[in-house]
C-alpha cells in the first residue's frame, strides 16, 4: 500500500488528548493537513476556528508546505481553537 508513493508519511495529531494518524506529504499545504485533521476528528462546525500547533504552541502558518513548516514523520501536532484576536 505504500508503495505507490514513498513520499507520504503519518503524522500525529492531538484533539483533546487523543491522538490519530493522518497522512501527509513534504509539499501538502498545512492547511490542506488541517482540513484532513478536522475531519479525522469529525469536526463539521466551526472549522474556520481551528488551526494546527506544534507541542510547543506554536501556531502552524496554514500557506506553508508542510517540508516548510518543519513537519516530519515523528510530528505531534496539537489540532486546537485558534486565539481569538482582540478587536481595536
């Protein structure tokens, strides 16, 4: 199954403590790895308020490539509510 293109690889992300595999690829978009992380966990409303974050807490920029994000094969990504920005 794998053999089609080595090139993919799994990632893990953590919604709400449990973790689940999604498949990526080094030239995927973050936010195409969002949209699949979403809906790894089911989530259908509010999508637009989610974002990705590496353990660390930082927010993932989404127009990245994942190679350029600095995401790799033993990545744990934390899918979460992104900040709210404060108005004026």
């Amino acid at each position: 199954m794998t053999t089609a293109t080595a090139t993919q690889f799994e990632v893990t992300i953590v919604y709400n403590g449990l973790p689940k595999p999604v498949t990526t690829n080094p030239h995927q978009a973050v936010q195409a790895l969002l949209q699949q992380a979403l809906n790894a966990f089911e989530i259908h409303q509010g999508r637009e308020n989610f974002a990705l974050f590496t353990e660390a807490g930082q927010l993932l920029d989404p127009n990245l490539s994942v190679k350029d994000a600095g995401i790799s094969p033993e990545s744990r990504l934390l899918l979460r509510p992104r900040q709210v920005s404060g108005g004026a």
